[in-house]
C-alpha cells in the first residue's frame, strides 16, 4: 500500500513529467503505477471498479493487470523484466516476463474501451508488444522495426488504441521473438463485450499454453530449442502445480487456450462434451458451434470452448500429447520393456549395490518412486491422488464440479467421493481358465477353401 507521502511523491513526478512536454499529450497523471506480482498463486477474479461492468476471467495460477481511467481512457502499465517464476513447489524458472510473473498478467477492457498501455523495458535488450489479434492502427501493432523502432532498454514506450471487437486476444513481443518467448514473454488480452449479458458465463478460465526447455538442475532455459522442448507448461505452470478448475455444478463454463508454443496442442477433457466457441478472430455463431471433446489448439492461436458443469466429478483436462503430460525426460532412453535384465543387474550391483533396474514393465514405477534428482528439478512423472499416483506432469490439470460452491469461490474443495457404486472395482470371484490360441480347445478351424 502507498501512504500519502508516497502518493504526493508520485504526483510531483507526474507533475514534472507533464512540463517536460514529453507525455502532456497523452497523460496529465504521469505513470500509471506498475503493479507487482511475487507469487504463481491463481489470483480471485477482478471485477471491474469502473466503467462498464463484466464477468471478470480466472487466470489459472496467474492474476490479472491493474488498471486506472485517465480522462475516459484505461491505462495499463507492464513491465518487461527478468523475472524468477516458480514452474512448480520447488522449482523456479528465471525467465523473462512482464510485472513479476511469467506468464505476464492478463489485461481485461471492454469492448469499445480505449485503453494506453505504457510498456517500459528493464530487459537487457530492445523489446516490443504485439497485441495478437486486435484490430488497431498498424504504428501501434508491436512489430519492432515494422510498426516502429523497438523499445531500448530503459526506456518506455506508449501503445494507445480502441477496442473495436470483444473476444479472447494475446501479447507477446515482435522483437528478438525465438529468444523473448523462449524466455517466457507472453500474456493474454481479454475484450469483454459491451453487453453484459452477450456470451455470459458463471467461470470463465485463461490458459495460455506454453514451453519450456531447461536442463535438470539449471534454471535458465536453453533459447535455441526448436521442438524438443522438456517442460510443458499452463501459464508457466507445471502439474502437478496447475491449480484445478473449481466449478459449480450448473455454473456454464468457458475456458479459453491460447497456444504460443512451437507445436500444436489437442486439449482433451474428461466426463464432457463441448462447443468451440470463440477463436482469436471472434466469437463462433451457435448455428457454426459444433461439439467435440477434444479441441487442437494450433501454434499461434486460441480456441474457447463452453460447457455446462452438471456431472459431479474429478474430471481430468490434459494435453492428448502424452509427451506434453510428462515433466522433464530425456527422449534418448532406450526400452527396456520385455527386457530381463536380472544378469545386468547381479553385474552392476557388484559395483553399485543400490542399483535398481527400471523400465523392464513400463515406467510407472516412475510415478512412485522417489529417485535422487538434481537440485531445482521436478519427477518426470508425479502427483498423488486419491487412489495412488497419478503419473502425469506438465500439461495437465482437473476440473473438479461440486454442488455448493460459491460464485467467488476457487479454492480447491479437495478429491471427489464417488458415490457407492459409481467406482470402479475389482472382481474377487474366480478366473476363468485362460487358455492360449493354440490349445486344441480354442483352436480355429480353417475355413474351407471355396477354390477349386
Ligand atoms: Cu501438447
């Protein structure tokens, strides 16, 4: 919190700035205060204190930017600096990002808002923000050396524009890209629509899909990676540290995936179907909406999707790649799957008797052990639920749908207790006698030629 002598501090600066005559055209406040953010916690909604008034997004494990009005005009301040994230509990990343945090927050306006978003860079190299998407006057679409000289070190630049269309947009920057979203630079830009009640929704959750590549034990990653990137991230998050989607049951519910990876991503949710409803370019009509359960999200784009929550449940939603459910691995292991390894082992014990040979019946194993691991890295695979590991990691998360949740409500209302009856479980009476293919008593009889 500011006191008031900090406050009078920061209108004498105003003041100072205005004689200077470089901002007079634009702002009689002088800047807008950067807002900070110190923690990957998923942030409360934030409705809007003024103007028109909106259904405010959820960013998971993120939070949404600040704003103030100048004059009828909404301003923003982001921060493009060095940044320490937390990929998950006992994981930081140092990446790049925007006021804290990578992801950088999420800017929300309104539909025929005009908003000034001051972007001073403390990076150590020119920078630039593109608003991915929007419709705007072309000095003003963030394309270094395109739309305008790249913002220096140091120094801050003003992006000011109308809102002419509502819907699901991004930023990232257009200057030093491979490295600058390598490092983690990128946000989302939501437009809510001018009618309220247009497109409404109960929840309305922001993942931005994003990659990294970063060596067990270190912390910065490599910028050169092309494809095989080793963390798959939600909001430069990691499961098991995605925070689920609490829902109510009855809610209608939106979530909206913007993908600013290297490769596409087909998100799957479990115990529904869906429609697409919106894309970066606008919102589907209903009669063009058509259901799916899985939806590939594309490089370079967004999809929205909508569902009413009435099936109670922990439902998983994950990227159906199953590389992108996995936390950092090398891809060079060879299979071991049928392998005996029992001489192998007798040999290295020898030397190592701590040596446990894995992988000769798949990887679980994986999931429940606790091997030694580097300093500053997470399990391949992890997560413990209800009924024992869940094996997954990176691009993964549950939509958990409870009767009785409040509207502001998105604490995680713990594991789901299945019904009597409604599980899954285990048969206790007697197996049949298995016999193989080539027992005389399953024997197929040839098929009697009908040649000749
Ligand atoms: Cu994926």
């Amino acid at each position: 919190m500011m006191n008031r002598r900090q406050i009078l501090g920061a209108g004498a600066a105003g003041a100072a700035l205005v004689s200077s005559q470089a901002w007079g055209k634009t702002s009689n406040m002088g800047l807008p205060e950067a807002a900070l953010m110190d923690t990957a916690a998923t942030q409360p909604p934030k409705a809007p204190s003024t103007g028109l008034d909106y259904n405010p997004v959820v960013t998971l494990n993120g939070w949404t930017l600040p704003f103030r009005m100048n004059n009828g005009v909404k301003e923003f301040h982001l921060v493009a600096e060095p940044v320490e994230r937390e990929l998950a509990d006992g994981m930081t990343a140092h990446l790049w990002g925007y006021n804290g945090q990578s992801t950088g927050p999420t800017i929300e306006a309104v539909e025929g808002d005009r908003v000034r978003i001051y972007v001073t860079n403390k990076l150590p190299e020119h920078t630039s923000v593109h608003w991915h998407g929007l419709i705007l006057p072309s000095g003003m679409d963030g394309v270094g050396g395109l739309s305008h000289p790249g913002i220096p070190p140091g120094k801050t630049f003003i992006y000011e524009f109308d809102l002419t269309k509502s819907g699901t947009f991004m930023y990232h920057p257009h200057a030093d890209e491979m490295v600058q979203m390598a490092m983690g630079m990128m946000g989302m830009f939501i437009v809510h629509p001018k009618d309220p009640d247009f497109m409404r929704v109960d929840r309305d959750f922001l993942i931005m899909l994003n990659a990294f590549d970063i060596d067990p034990g270190t912390f910065v990653p490599r910028i050169m990676t092309m494809a095989d990137f080793n963390l798959w991230t939600w909001n430069s998050r990691i499961f098991p540290d995605i925070d689920p989607l609490v829902v109510n049951k009855g809610d209608k519910v939106r979530v909206r995936v913007g993908n600013l990876t290297m490769t596409n991503h087909p998100i799957h949710m479990h115990g529904y179907d869906f429609k697409v409803t919106c894309t970066d370019g606008g919102w589907v009509p209903e009669s063009a909406q058509w259901p799916e359960v899985s939806i590939d999200i594309p490089v370079g784009a967004m999809r929205a999707y909508e569902f009413v929550a009435d099936h109670l449940g922990d439902w998983a939603i994950h990227c159906h790649k199953s590389h992108h459910t996995m936390n950092a691995m090398g891809h060079d292991v060879p299979t071991f799957i049928g392998a005996d390894k029992g001489k192998l082992t007798r040999q290295i014990r020898a030397l190592q008797p701590e040596y446990m040979p894995m992988g000769t019946a798949g990887m679980a194993d994986m999931g429940e052990m606790s091997m030694p691991l580097p300093d500053n890295t997470v399990p391949m695979m992890a997560g413990w639920g209800p009924h024992g590991p869940l094996e997954m990691g990176g691009m993964f998360s549950v939509v958990k749908v409870r009767d009785g949740i409040r509207p502001d409500d998105y604490s995680d209302p713990g594991w789901y207790q299945n019904p009597p009856g409604t599980q899954a479980y285990e048969w206790t009476g007697e197996l049949p006698d298995f016999t193989r293919a080539d027992s005389a008593q399953t024997q197929i009889t040839p098929k009697p030629t009908t040649k000749g």
